[in-house]
C-alpha cells in the first residue's frame, strides 16, 4: 500500500519497523498533493516543502489556516490578513511536536475566519469534495476534510464552531471530533466566536482521532477557558464493547426538511448499533427549533467583536492612501473582508447594539442555557446521542450561496453541541445512491469524549464505510 494511504497508526508500526523513514512519509505526502491537489484544492499557499530534509521526523498533521504556526503564513483564507506570518505557535502545535506528530508547513482552505459551511469563502477559492469535484466539502474545515479524504493528509486539525469539523468530515466520509470546550486550548486559534470554538480532529479512523486527541488535550495556563482536568488515554477507549450503552435519538432532528436518504442511513445505522449492544429509545430535546438563531445571534455577536482588531493598522491588510484614520480604517475592512465576514459583522454589531442587546443578544444567552439543560435532562438516562450530522450530504457548489438563510440551515444538526459545550463526533455510515458519504453523529455530556471513540470504534469495527476513499 501506498505511504500517503496508511493511517498513523499503521504508519508507526511501519516506522518502529523502519520500513520507510520520516522523510519517506513526507516527500509521499507532498508527490500526492502535487499530484491531486490541482482537482481538490484542499491546501493554500502550497509550492512544495521546500528543504524538507531540515523538517523534524514526526508523522505528518496538515493545519488549517486559522491555526498560528511560527514561521508559517496564517491568514484564515483572508485578505485582511494577508501576509500575516505569526511570531509564535498555537499551543496545539507545540503539543503535536511533544508527542512525536509534525504540523506541516502548509495550511488548508477553509471559509474566510471560518464564516461558512462549504468553504466558497475563502480568498483562495474553494475546495472540491474529492467524492464529486462538483459538489462542496462542507465547511468551515473543508480543506482539511478533504485533504484526509483524498489522502492528501495522513490527519489534520480543523476549528469547529458550530459543526465546522464534524459537517465535512460527514460530506467527505472521514471522522470527525469536536472536544468539550475547555479540553483544547484556544491559545493561538484565530477567534470566531471566543465562547463556541474548539479545536479538534479529522483523522481516517477512530483510532487515529483517539491518538490525535492525547496529543492536543490538555490544561493550558494561556487559554483562560482551558480546564486543568485529567486527560485519560483515549486509545484505551477502544475496547470494541458497547454492550448496555443507552443511546438517546432525538425526534427533534427526524423532522420535515431531512433527505428521507438520510434519514434511511441513519436508521440502519442505529439498528447496528442496537446489533452490536446497544439499546435506544426516543428523547426529546424541545429547545432545538431555536438553536439556529440563538447560535447564529451569539456567534455574530462575538465575531463582530474579535474582528475589531483588524483595522490596517497592526498587521494584514491596510488600504492605500487613506484621507485619515478613519477612511483608513473603513477602507481597509471594506476591501480586505470578504461579503460573508461583512455580513455576519453587520449582524452581530446590530445585536450588540443600543436598544437591541437585551432583545436579542442576552434573550439568545437565556435560550442557550435552555438547550444545554435538555441536554443536560437526556443524559441523566442516557450515555449518548446519536443523530444524523446534517440533514444532506454534500451540495453542489454555488447551490446554496445566493441564500444565506439556506446555507445557515446546513448547520442545524450539529450547532447545540458547541451552544452546549458538550463532545460530538462525526463518523461515516454510508452512501447515497449518488455516491456521496453519509455521517453519524453521536453526543456525550462534557468530557466524555472516550465513550464517544469507544461507541464509534465499535460501530466502525462492523462496518466498512470507513475504509472507502474517492477514486480520484
């Protein structure tokens, strides 16, 4: 089997077996991007790794561009952040060096600050799905999805705010994880929404996303938010045993407006997990009819707040020849962002505003509580929630951007999770009859993310949708 194709964990033992050496994995790393990436297009800035024998030996994570990198331009796929090369790494990077993996001098696509569910909005263009170059890969990580997708990526890390891991790794038929907030520190995460954002992720298998998250979780004293809590093993999780686990499925998420296709998949899926060991029984979860606009309320609010500090004055982008401070500060913000980031700004600066906060910004505070307590009311009974990850699988590209409202909706399965806080994964369970993959996805209550692995483990050690990869 080719490098590239091989998981982490199947790499190491080839490693310790010195079958190939480090500088093996990446040189077949970058042939492959070299040689499928012009279709995919899931990485930005690529021309080779240059001296790449210089490069510390550690197996191979691809970053996405919102994630600093010292030495590595950093722009969140924006104008307004052209150029910016950070002066220091984020603390995953540094984690991943300590524990034997190396984040590639690249970045991946993703929508502009990780406004989107498709990545259509990133300056670089977008990413193709590498199942149907006519369809999207999801977003906001839909570089690095497609980047493990199409074995252009042994694993990467992606930023998930309100699904942005779990949604591409559903349309490209990879595994996908957002942590419990406070898990991973944010240090070094370029801010969406302070209160949402989590890193996580993206791996082949559960194995390799057990092996990913030992290395990036962890108490850190430069994250406020980050929680000093004890990170177990994870790969110990994997037992392959779910016997007696509850799994609550929620009628809220089987409604009018889900693909019945997807509906159908998700249904098989459950019943081999109920095959396997498990039992399930309908939940109700009533607040979920309001998590898109709370979500899209709060999210706007705090993305108006952190992208204040691009003016043209600090680092990026700056207009030519302004009039003054502030024509310089208007001009700059109007030609660097992109129309999604203008929109989403102009939104959650009207609910910041005067007259409105407590109408619409503290009433949306109110409600997220409401939607982490029926989570919180579920998981008295049950150890997990499963759903489908989206209501779709994969769109056509150009389907959904005239209809932001529409695009919104994409993410309606999968925003509690970061409302609430809690551990999701997305993991594949099958195809449509056009040949596009299918995710589950399974919820936890806060830390318990190696239930999550254990559960999808051992659904993945009886099916087969996660060793299937594009022909591309």
């Amino acid at each position: 089997m080719e490098i590239y194709k091989l998981t982490s964990h199947e790499l190491s033992v080839k490693l310790n077996e010195k079958a190939f050496t480090h500088t093996d994995v990446v040189a077949a790393i970058e042939s492959r991007i070299k040689s499928i990436d012009p279709k995919v297009k899931a990485y930005v800035r690529f021309n080779g790794f240059a001296g790449q024998n210089e490069l510390p030996a550690g197996i191979p994570v691809s970053i996405k561009d919102n994630i600093c990198t010292k030495g590595v331009l950093t722009e969140c796929c924006s104008k307004i952040l052209q150029g910016f090369n950070p002066p220091y790494n984020a603390t995953v990077i540094d984690k991943l060096s300590g524990a034997g993996f190396m984040a590639l001098p690249v970045k991946t696509n993703m929508d502009e600050f990780a406004f989107g569910s498709s990545t259509e909005n990133s300056c670089f263009g977008r990413t193709n799905n590498p199942w149907d170059t006519d369809c999207v890969p999801g977003g906001s990580s839909g570089g690095s999805a497609a980047a493990v997708a199409a074995d252009e990526a042994i694993m990467a890390l992606g930023s998930d705010t309100g699904g942005s891991i779990r949604q591409p790794a559903s349309f490209c038929g990879v595994v996908g994880m957002k942590p419990t907030y406070g898990r991973v520190s944010r240090y070094g995460l370029i801010a969406f929404a302070s209160s949402l954002d989590q890193i996580g992720p993206i791996t082949k298998d559960t194995r390799d996303s057990a092996i990913l998250l030992n290395a990036i979780s962890g108490y850190d004293p430069l994250d406020s938010t980050s929680v000093n809590a004890e990170v177990p093993d994870y790969t110990k999780s994997l037992t392959g045993d779910i016997k007696g686990i509850k799994v609550g499925i929620p009628k809220e998420y089987f409604v009018s407006g889900i693909d019945p296709e997807i509906k159908n998949i998700i249904e098989e899926a459950v019943n081999k997990l109920r095959a396997i060991g498990a039992a399930n029984k309908e939940v109700s979860l009533p607040h979920t009819e309001y998590a898109v606009p709370v979500y899209y309320i709060i999210a706007t609010a705090e993305a108006s707040s952190n992208l204040a500090r691009f003016d043209g004055v600090q680092y990026g982008w700056r207009s030519n020849g302004p009039e003054g401070l502030i024509d310089l500060y208007k001009r700059t913000r109007e030609e660097g962002f992109g129309e999604e980031a203008k929109r989403r700004i102009i939104l959650g600066t009207f609910a910041l505003s005067h007259g409105y906060y407590d109408a619409y910004y503290l009433r949306a505070l109110k409600v997220r509580t409401l939607i982490k307590n029926d989570f919180d009311n579920v998981f008295k009974e049950f150890d997990c929630i499963v759903t489908p990850t989206s209501p779709t699988a994969a769109f056509k590209a150009g389907e959904k951007t005239t209809d932001p409202l529409k695009m919104y909706l994409s993410d309606i399965f999968t925003i509690s999770a970061n409302l609430a806080g809690i551990p999701a994964i997305s993991i594949p369970c099958g195809f449509t009859k056009a040949g596009l993959p299918v995710g589950l996805q399974i919820l936890a209550k806060p830390f318990d993310e190696g239930l999550l692995l254990r559960i999808a483990h051992a659904y993945e050690q009886n099916t087969p949708w996660h060793k299937m990869r594009p022909e591309i």
